[in-house]
C-alpha cells in the first residue's frame, strides 16, 4: 500500500510540474509568408552564416507551367561543409513561417538537394554539392 501512496504522490509531482512548465514555456512563434521573397531572404540569411559569399551562390528560375516559376540556388561548398548542419539550421529557420525543407542526399557524392515546400508546393530547391578531391 505504501508504494502505491509513493507512486501516486509522485505522479502528482511530476503532473503538476510539468503543467507550471507548459504554462511559463513561450509558445512557438507562428509568422505568416506574405511572399516567396522571405523564402529568399531566409535563405540568404542562412548562407550568410555558414560564410558562403555570393559568388558560390548562382540562381536561376525555373519554369514549372505558365503561371509559376521556381527559384533554384546552386551552391559549391568545400568537402568539409557540413550540409546536414545546413539543413537543420535552414529547417529551423523556416519552421515559424509553417515551411518545410525536404532533403535527399545524392551518393557517393553525398550532393544535397533541399526543397522548401510551403502549402504542398515547392517554392524553392537549394542544391549543395562538392567537387571531389579525387
């Protein structure tokens, strides 16, 4: 009989701290996309902290059908770059507006493409490759 005591007084414990945290934690901020061209602007703010100068970086669009066109950026990174750190800090970046980033590595390249979907479609698509050192 005690352990049961013990096991609901801990229960209540732990119900009761984690609603205090729920309630003192700050909710997510949720942003609305007012346009493409904060994607853009994300996206760039991401290069700029992972010290990628706008040399690498070329962009053209890409013409989908008679109404829509898609911005791709190619970007040359040494071997070392980590790509998946990229994703993850562009992910997070993107998040608060309700975008996604969907990633596939190419190998033995290990190349990455990122597209930044926004409402099931596709807004933007960031390829990071490597020249090998062969």
């Amino acid at each position: 009989m005690r352990k049961r005591g013990m096991i609901v007084l801990l229960l209540l414990i732990s119900c009761t701290l984690s609603i205090y945290l729920l309630y003192i934690s700050d909710p997510t901020p949720v942003y609305h996309l007012e346009s493409p061209r904060q994607i853009d602007s994300l996206i760039t703010e991401s290069f700029r902290e992972f010290d990628i100068p706008n040399g690498q970086v070329r962009t053209q669009n890409i013409r989908i059908d008679s109404t829509f066109t898609r911005k791709r950026f190619t970007v040359e990174v040494p071997p070392t770059f980590s790509k998946t750190s990229f994703h993850y800090r562009l992910h997070q970046r993107l998040w608060p507006y309700s975008a996604e980033t969907i990633g596939r590595v190419e190998f033995p390249d290990k190349d990455l493409h990122l597209h930044v979907q926004y409402n099931q479609t596709i807004l933007r698509t960031i390829y990071l490759y490597s020249e090998s050192s062969d």
